[in-house]
C-alpha cells in the first residue's frame, strides 16, 4: 500500500484514514462502471464477505450515508448526514416496537429534509424527487396522526359513556329492588289492614245483634212492669219507628 499511488489516494480521502480494505477489489478500480462502486466499499463498515454493489440500488440508506460521512469527496456537513444516521438506527431500526411518536416522526422528517435542502445536493433532480415524496409522506403521517387523535378522542368519550350507562343501570337496579321491596312490603301492610277492617266489622255486627238483643231484653223485662195500657202505647210507639225507617223518601214525596 505504501507504493500504490491508488491507495494513497483513497486513504486521503478517507476522514480517519482508514479504508476498509479487504473488502474491496483493487483489479476492479479502473473499470468504467464497477469502479466507483467497488472504491465506495472503502468507505463502508464491514458488509461480510464481498459485497456485490454495481449501482446505489444496490445499497441501502445506511451504506448511502456512510460514503456520505467517511469520504471526504462530499462536502455536506456531516451534522446533517449523522442526524439522519442516528434517527434511523436509534428510532426506527433498532427499537422493540417499530413505531415512531409524533415528536420523534417531526424530527426525522426535519432532519431528512435538512439534509436534502442542503446545497451539495438540492440541485440533484433525486435529491428534488425525494423531498417532495418526504412532504407527500408527512401529509399522509399527518393525516393518520388525526384520525389516529380523534378515533383515540372518541374512544374516550365512548368509554365515559359506557360508564356513565353502567353507573345509571346499577342505581336503576338498585332502586328497582328497592321499589320492589316496598311494594312487598306495602302489600303485606294492606293484607293486614284488610284483615283488621274485616275483623271490626265482625266485631261490629256482632256488638250490633248484641245491643239490639240487649235493647230487646230490656224492653221485655220493663213490659212486665206496665200496665196493658202502657205495653199498648208502646208497641204502637215500636210499630210507628219501624214505618218511619222503611219508608223512603220518594214514598213521601208521592203523598205531598
């Protein structure tokens, strides 16, 4: 290496000199199209074996960015180029749950568009093509973070709701037993009452034959006493109340 013109040149060009050599093919430099492909492998970490890279469609992001950074041809200021690295590898790719919050998707999307408004690239038609895919891309992530919102927000009003239904269908059950309870209740009292009234009134017709068995009684053992005459008067007396009870008033009016 340290008579190859070749090599002295490509590890300048390195940022910490220190091309990863073996894994690229020195034989294959000066061919016109494999060439700038096999020269890029210097500049990325350690791909496992040889890599077959004949274009950048045969790379990822990660390797992009890499040739970006450790090769000193690129003049884009490497803050850009390992803002993006880091939200790629510590937000998107190497996380337990492959979803991003909505502060962590507007940092992405402000440091890949940084990074291809920067003037190195902004004139490249991909680079054009790529930003606006990135403001297609942040609509649509916009959109789904509303919907996402307002399903979120409706789910908790729904979920208050149900709660507030649950909590008036318990008190409804429970003031329905209630109800229930003083129904039975209220019906054992009128069983009760019923039984009372219908006790008095047995009572109350038993104490009526009583009396006027009594009253009965009392007028046979004062006949006894009178004389014909007075028993005469009043039996009369007797017969006259009883007409005065059975006739009505209709009867009376008839005879005005």
């Amino acid at each position: 290496m340290s008579i190859c013109a070749w090599a002295n040149i490509l590890q300048a060009h390195h940022n910490r000199n220190k091309p990863n050599w073996k894994q690229s093919d020195p034989a294959k430099w000066m061919d016109p199209n494999l060439g700038p492909w096999e020269i890029a492998k210097l500049f990325l970490p350690d791909l496992g074996g040889h890599a077959d890279i004949k274009s950048a469609d045969d790379m990822d992001i990660t390797g992009i960015l890499n040739v970006m950074y450790w090769c000193n041809q690129f003049t884009i200021p490497q803050p850009l180029i390992d803002e993006v690295r880091e939200i790629r590898n510590n937000s998107w790719v190497h996380v337990p749950c492959l979803e991003l919050t909505d502060a962590d998707k507007k940092v992405a999307f402000d440091a890949i568009e940084n990074l291809l408004q920067d003037p190195n690239v902004a004139h490249d038609p991909d680079a054009q093509q790529a930003l606006k895919e990135i403001g297609n891309l942040k609509c649509v992530s916009d959109l789904h973070s509303m919907e996402a919102r307002v399903l979120a927000d409706f789910k908790e009003v729904i979920g208050k709701e149900l709660s507030n239904v649950n909590v008036d269908l318990a008190r409804l059950k429970e003031e329905s037993a209630r109800n229930n309870e003083e129904q039975s209740h209220l019906k054992q009292q009128q069983e009760v009452l019923t039984k009372q009234l219908s006790e008095l009134n047995r009572q109350r017709k038993h104490e009526d034959s009583k009396s006027w068995l009594s009253l009965l009684g009392n007028l046979a053992g004062n006949v006894k006493g009178l004389r014909k005459r007075d028993a005469v008067l009043w039996l009369m007396l007797l017969l006259l109340c009883h007409c005065y009870v059975v006739l009505d008033h209709s009867y009376d009016r008839d005879g005005e």
